[in-house]
C-alpha cells in the first residue's frame, strides 16, 4: 500500500515512495539518477569506497555505451538505507532526429546539443546522430554562477563544441 509518493523532481532528480507491507512494516524506496539515489543512502552513512567505486564504475560503463541508468535504493522503517541496484535504460534518439539534424546542417545551421544527460550519454548520442563528439558539462559554461570564462572565450568554446551535458531546465 502506497502511504506517500514524491514524484519526480527535476532538480533532486529522484522519486520517492513511502509503502507499506501487509504485515505493516514501513519500507521507503527511491529511484532516481545514480549519483543523487548514492547522496540519498550517504545521508545515513558513508558508503564503503569498493562499493563507492563500483557503483560510479558502473554508471560510467553504461554511459560509454549510451544506456542511462536509475539508481534503486530502500529504508526499512527507521533502518539505514540500503542500495538495491543499478538499471540501465535505453532510451534511444527518435528515428527521424538524424535526418532533421542533417537537414539543418544542409540549410547552414549549427546543431549544438543541450540535455539533463550524463557527459557519457550525450557523447554517445551525439555521436550516433552525427553531431560529433566534442561534449562539455555544462558546469564549463558557468550557468551556476561560478563561471570565470572570459565572453569571448565562452564564445568559441561554445562554437567548437558539439553539445552540453547535464543541463537543467532552467539553463536551456
């Protein structure tokens, strides 16, 4: 039985539920990007390093191959949190994006690619769409304030690359 459900947060990039069994134990769950579902469980306490390790090399080798991932975590009543596991998810381009890229490009434009993904997913996925793979964080650009690039050197850095990863709604 669901008791409380959070849905999605763009910026906590996680949701989470709070069920019950029917023999009444309290069970908190969360799903979410890796590395926030991993901040979740170190709020209880240090995770070990193997397991640090293991965990973030793992995410990495699943966006080396364009898979995303949802770190699955849970708390037992008033227990410690407990990670669960890493799923990799496919969530593929659309088929017509390469041609509508192309098109574009044919007209004269300059693609640049902004997404919420990983810096390994979008060079993957920029990559399959032919866009190059020339893709910073988004954090290079200063969009959190703590910038400290010249305007004209954000300006070439912007032409020369190919996209933007781990952008947030509000900077695109």
């Amino acid at each position: 039985k669901v008791i409380e459900f959070h849905p999605f947060d763009p910026v906590s990039k996680k949701v989470t539920a709070v069920v019950e069994s029917p023999q009444g134990e309290r069970i908190t769950c969360v799903k979410g990007a890796p590395l926030f579902v991993l901040k979740t469980v170190e709020e209880d306490h240090p995770i070990p390093d193997e397991i640090d390790k293991a965990y973030k090399n793992c995410v990495a080798e699943f966006a080396t191959r364009g898979f995303r991932s949802l770190g699955v975590a849970r708390k037992r009543g008033e227990g410690a949190w407990e990670i669960l596991g890493i799923m990799p998810c496919s969530d593929p381009p659309r088929h017509d994006t390469a041609r509508t890229i192309n098109e574009a490009k044919q007209l004269g434009l300059s693609i640049k690619m902004l997404t919420g993904d990983a810096v390994g997913i979008a060079r993957e996925t920029s990559r399959q769409l032919g866009l190059g793979t020339n893709v910073y964080n988004a954090e290079r650009l200063g969009l959190g304030g703590g910038g400290d690039m010249p305007g004209s050197e954000v300006y070439d850095f912007v032409e020369a690359a190919d996209g933007f990863a781990e952008v947030f709604p509000q900077h695109k």
